[in-house]
C-alpha cells in the first residue's frame, strides 16, 4: 500500500538511481528481461515502480520494480508510472521481501542487501526472521563478501547455491577451486556440488600422502570439519594390545576412509566436527555451522545427520 504522503506521477528513466545498472544479469534473467519488455512494448507498464528520493536533487532510487525499470529501458520508454515515497517512511526488509517475490533482484544485489544489514548490526538469525527466509539461505548470501572476485563473478550464470559450494571447496583448497573457474563460465548445483566433493577428497588424499613432509601445509580455513582416519598408528595401537583389527571398521580405516557428515540443527546446516569433544560434556556436540567461521557446541539430540560422505 502506497502511503498517503507518496504521490502518483511518470518518472523519466534518466532520473532514476540504482545500482542495478552495473550488475551481472545472468543468461536465464536476460530471457525473462526480455519477455517482460515485450509486454512493456505492448501494453505499456502497467503497474507503477516504488521510488524514494535520492540525495541528489531531482534524482530518485528503486525501492521496488527494479525489474520493471529494466525492461522499460530496453523497450524504449523515456517515461514510467511512479510511486514516490516520502523520506523514511519505506521499511528495508518490506522492499527486499517485495523486490524477492517478484523476482526483481539478482545474487549480487540481495547479497549486498545482506552484508549492508550485517554491518549496521542486525545477526543473521535477525535477517532470517526477517525476510522469513532459512538461515542456511542468509548463510550462502553473507558469505558472498568474503569470496574471491573470481568466484563472486559467477553468479551471473550460477545460482547461489552452487557458487556457496565453490566456496566452500575454495576455503580447503584455493587453487584448484580457481583452476575449474577459469576452464567453466557457470555451474549446475549438481554440477558444483561434484567438482567441490571430488577437491575435497584430493585434498585430503594429498595431505595423507604428504602427512610430517618438510614444508607441508595445513588444509586453508580455521577448522576442517572432515575426520580423517589414521589407520598405521591405530594398527600399530592395535597389534601392541595384542589385538587384530579385523572389524568392518578397522577395515575402512585401513582403506584410509574420511568421513563428512552433514547435519542438520534447527533450521541451519553445517558439519559435525566428530574429532572433537564438546566441552560441554558428551551429550553435546560440536558443528560448523555453513557460512560460519567459528565451531559451537549444540545439544546432541537436537541435530539429524542428513548426509554422510566418504572420500
């Protein structure tokens, strides 16, 4: 609903401020931008954009109908229906919630959305709650400001979801993360989610392979949320106790086997790091929560194993 203070009026197109000009659009939006322009060829646009006043005198910024905006461009238009809002008087998160629903943002835009509301304090369970969006969702977006540039390029052709498990496999090992960027314009989330298990297995056959080398360097990020089994030391445990280790067990960890296990806590999702005793006692356990930079110690009983991984 348009407050009793905004005004109806057509706003030019070459008045209106916003950063969506200089953002990536990828392939499949470009398609629809061009569908909606068509429309807008035909019948005119039929609904009027929200707009606030910019800094700038006589200039004005998107608060809804980013989209519209676009396609009245390509379709020619000088002018378009307006609603302006009086200075304040529209809610951030109401605008992102309505600009989301409508399909009028791209990942960079909702990300710098995001990382704007997490510098002026808000958490992001707050911007969760919020947007009546998951954590796991907030998660993914946040972590776009801490990627690499070549990585925050593929959004433009990638979805979110794929580009966060790039990410992730970026953390462990950036140079090979940044070798299958360079040889790949965009990614399946399917498509991501193989590239990055097959580094990570790689990675952590090369640290077993290079385990006590001269020069050898640890796995990149503060904590590696994989367990990986050392099956020479045990056997070694094993035969000083006089024992054989011929469970199904010992045999995989004679293999070399290393485990990811994928839970679930609440509404977010992380890895549970079984190396590592809670110090809460052993009804606790210990997740890396996805898009976080430190472990937290969660009641067991409230996380469900959702995927288990082995390299």
């Amino acid at each position: 609903m348009v407050p009793p203070q905004s005004g109806n009026r057509l706003a030019s197109l070459s008045t209106v401020l916003t950063k969506i000009r200089t953002s990536p659009v990828a392939a499949s939006t470009n398609k629809k931008l061009e569908e909606l322009a068509e429309s807008v060829r035909q019948h005119g646009v039929l609904q009027p954009i929200v707009l606030r006043q910019a800094t700038d005198e006589g200039r004005y910024v998107i608060v809804m109908g980013a989209r519209r905006y676009r396609a009245a461009k390509r379709a020619g238009l000088r002018d378009m229906p307006a609603f302006v809002h009086a200075a304040g008087s529209a809610d951030r998160y109401l605008q992102m919630i309505e600009n989301i629903q409508r399909d009028d943002l791209n990942a960079p835009e909702i990300a710098a959305f995001i990382a704007d509301r997490l510098e002026q304090g808000d958490n992001q369970a707050d911007i969760s709650r919020k947007l009546g969006k998951p954590r796991d969702w907030v998660s993914r977006y946040a972590s776009v400001q801490n990627m690499p540039e070549f990585l925050r390029s593929k959004l433009a052709g990638s979805s979110i979801r794929a580009v966060y498990e790039l990410y992730q496999a970026w953390r462990e090992q950036p140079n090979a993360v940044e070798a299958l960027c360079a040889a790949q314009e965009s990614f399946t989330d399917a498509h991501a989610r193989q590239l990055a298990r097959e580094v990570r297995t790689k990675v952590r056959g090369s640290s077993a392979d290079h385990e006590g080398a001269p020069g050898a360097q640890p796995l990149r990020g503060p904590v590696a949320p994989q367990v990986a089994s050392q099956p020479r030391e045990r056997g070694r445990e094993a035969a000083a106790a006089g024992k054989l280790p011929n469970s199904s067990v010992d045999r995989s960890e004679r293999m070399g086997t290393s485990l990811t296990i994928r839970v679930r806590h609440q509404d977010r999702r992380g890895c549970l790091l079984v190396d590592r005793l809670a110090s809460q006692g052993s009804r606790h356990a210990v997740l890396l929560i996805d898009g976080a930079e430190v472990a937290e110690e969660v009641p067991a009983s409230t996380i469900t194993i959702e995927e288990i991984l082995s390299a």
